[in-house]
C-alpha cells in the first residue's frame, strides 16, 4: 500500500475525530460557563457510574434503558440551556473567536490608565473583567450600557454621585457590557472585620468564576486586583499591568499558579501571602 492510499484511507477518520474534539472542548467551555455546570458534572458522573456497572454486572434490561435514554438526554439539554444557546448563537457573528496580542495589550492599557487615574482622585471602582465563565449568570442586577471601554468612561461610571456610580462593572473584550452591578460577597471567615464591601465583592467573584477583579479604593485611593479567590492590594500602575499583561497576553506564564504568583512577587519586592488579607484597609 503506497502513501497516497494510507493518506486517501485516514483523512476521513482524522477529519472525524478532529471534528468530536473541537466539539467536545468547546461544549465543556460552553457547560463551564453556566451555573447549571454542577447539576450536568453530576448527572454524567451518575450516568457514567451506571454504564459501568451494566457493563460489569451484564445488566440487559438496564444496558437497554441507557443505549435509548441518549436521544431524550440531547433533547433535554436544548431545553434547559435553551437562553445560553441563544444569546451565543446571537452573539456569534458580532464577536471575533480570537483576540490579537494588540488587541489585548489596548484593552490592558484602558484598565490600568483607568485604575491609575480613579486611584490619584480618589474615586472608587470596581471592574470586572470576564474571562471564559459567563458573569451575567453569577452577579445580581446590573444595567446594561454596551458601549467601547475607555479611561474615559470608566472615570465617569464611577464619578461620585453619578447614578451608575455604586456595584461594579463588567468589560467583556473591549467593550463596558454592564455598569451598577452587585457581585456575590466572599464567604471565608479569615477576613479582617475592617475588608470593606468593595474588596470582598472582588474576592467572592473570583472565587466562583475566572474573572480578574481591579478595584480602587476610596478611602486612600489604593490599587487592588483578585483573582482566583486571592486579593492583593497597594499596586503600582506598571505591576497592575505586569499582572494583566500575565493573565491576557501570556497565559500559563506566572500567574496561572500560585507559585508563579509567589515568584512574581518576590521579584518586585513586595512578598505578599493570603494572610495580607487581614491587614487590609476598608474601601
């Protein structure tokens, strides 16, 4: 058999296999961003678990009850992620499936210039960056406002008095997709008394999704970002935008684990470690 046959012979398969992969991956990103995730990871923990024991104990009855249930199971997950199917079918055309490095390094840059500025006025904000976790399906209430992010805006979002100015807001790419929303409050028990709302806000966001939370103090104008359930506080302009640049630009690098953090740290000088948190200034 030549090179030519095995080539005209394996393309198909290759091409099939390539096909369930970029479907599969996509539908565990897809289930990842809902809050029904809990509630799925279950039902095929469960369903797993029964297929092996069928196949184990030679269970007909039940081997044939399971082979007929997957057609009503797809049916069933259409229906319950009915409204996620259609806001990403409907939002499919308007966004790209990828960002350039340019593209996010602008988006770094409107943040931080943001952050810098809110934290010389004293003014308080909390920003919400989304990542692949949906936040609509995590944060209470919100207006949407849908408009291009700028330092600009951003500042005006959050001015005193304004009547958007209170909760956080959303940055979905390059846009301001949600402004006055309420995030859920960290739960741990570690906490100085004296946290203010704003950072534990920030914490309990990042402790159910993947988001990075930036967050400006009001009282004393200090810079603060979480992520993944951990807060740090008393940020310069150029390390925020060290650690996002980390995050967006070069994922996997030092921040995608603790100890990369760590590292991170030692090397600006500035050792930090969860027991900071108590150390806190109230917003």
């Amino acid at each position: 058999m030549t090179l030519w046959d095995i080539i005209s012979n394996s393309w198909r398969p290759g091409l099939e296999i390539l096909i369930l992969a970029v479907g599969i991956y996509y539908a565990f990103f897809f289930v990842r961003g809902t809050r029904g995730a809990p509630v799925v990871t279950g039902f095929l923990v469960l369903l797993l678990a029964l297929t092996l024991l069928t196949y184990l104990l030679q269970l007909e009855i039940l081997s044939w009850l399971l082979r007929n249930f997957f057609a009503f199971f797809a049916i069933a997950v259409v229906v319950i992620f009915q409204p996620e199917l259609r806001r990403i079918l409907a939002e499919l055309g308007n966004q790209p499936l990828f960002s350039s490095v340019h593209e996010q390094r602008e988006n770094i840059e409107v943040i931080t210039q943001a952050a810098a500025r809110m934290s010389e006025m004293r003014i308080g904000a909390l920003i919400a960056i989304e990542q692949s976790i949906l936040l609509q399906e995590v944060v209470e209430s919100g207006i949407g406002v849908d408009c291009e992010a700028t330092p600009e805006m951003l500042e005006t979002i959050f001015f005193p008095n304004n009547a958007i100015h209170d909760g956080g807001v959303i940055i979905k790419g390059d846009r301001i997709a949600y402004a006055a929303c309420i995030f859920p409050l960290t739960q741990r028990q570690d906490l100085n008394k004296s946290l203010g709302m704003r950072h534990r806000a920030a914490i309990g966001l990042t402790e159910e999704t993947d988001a990075v939370v930036v967050a400006v103090s009001e009282e004393n104008g200090a810079i603060s970002y979480a992520y993944k359930g951990q807060l740090v506080r008393g940020l310069r302009e150029e390390e925020l935008r060290a650690f996002l640049t980390s995050v967006f630009v070069h994922p996997g690098k030092p921040h995608s684990t603790w100890d990369g953090w760590r590292a991170w740290l030692n090397r600006t000088g500035r050792r930090r470690n969860p027991a900071d948190l108590n150390l806190l200034d109230p917003p």
